[in-house]
C-alpha cells in the first residue's frame, strides 16, 4: 500500500515570537517530497512531483494559507508550549 501524511511543526527558539519557526512536511512513503518553511517563505521541492507542486502552490492560494499558519497555530499556541 502507499502511505501519506503531513507533519506540521512549531520549533521555538526562545521566548521571543520573533523567534519561531513553522514547517509543514508532505511525506509519502516515507520520503518528504515538498516542505515550506515559513524561514524560507516558500514551498520548495525535494523530488519530481515536489518540486511541481512547489511551483504551483507558490504561485496559487495555498502560499498564503501557509504563511499566516505561522500567527494562527504556532505563535497562538506558544504560552501553551513555554509554559509546558
């Protein structure tokens, strides 16, 4: 069978909100083939069909869906994390 998933992220560098780091991972079977990173401000591909997806979904909605996940789930929830 084939396995996909997607691993989203929040690394925290300090408690400064400037400092945090959101990356979402589209993984399938076992190997990630398009990431952004909110660092980079972009999807980037890592194989074939990555790097399509890459250009498409930087050129379409979904960039801007990523960039604002960095205020809506990462610095939301980052009391929750420091406070843990």
């Amino acid at each position: 069978g084939y396995f996909e998933h997607v691993v989203r992220q929040c690394r925290y560098s300090s408690k400064d909100l400037q400092g945090i780091e959101f990356i979402d991972s589209y993984v399938f079977n076992k190997a990630e083939y398009v990431r952004f990173n909110s660092t980079v401000g972009k999807y980037v591909g890592y194989t074939e069909l990555g790097v399509k997806n890459a250009e498409a979904w930087n050129k379409g909605p979904e960039l801007a869906v990523e960039l604002g996940e960095l205020e809506r789930f990462c610095k939301h929830n980052a009391a929750i994390y420091y406070s843990a």
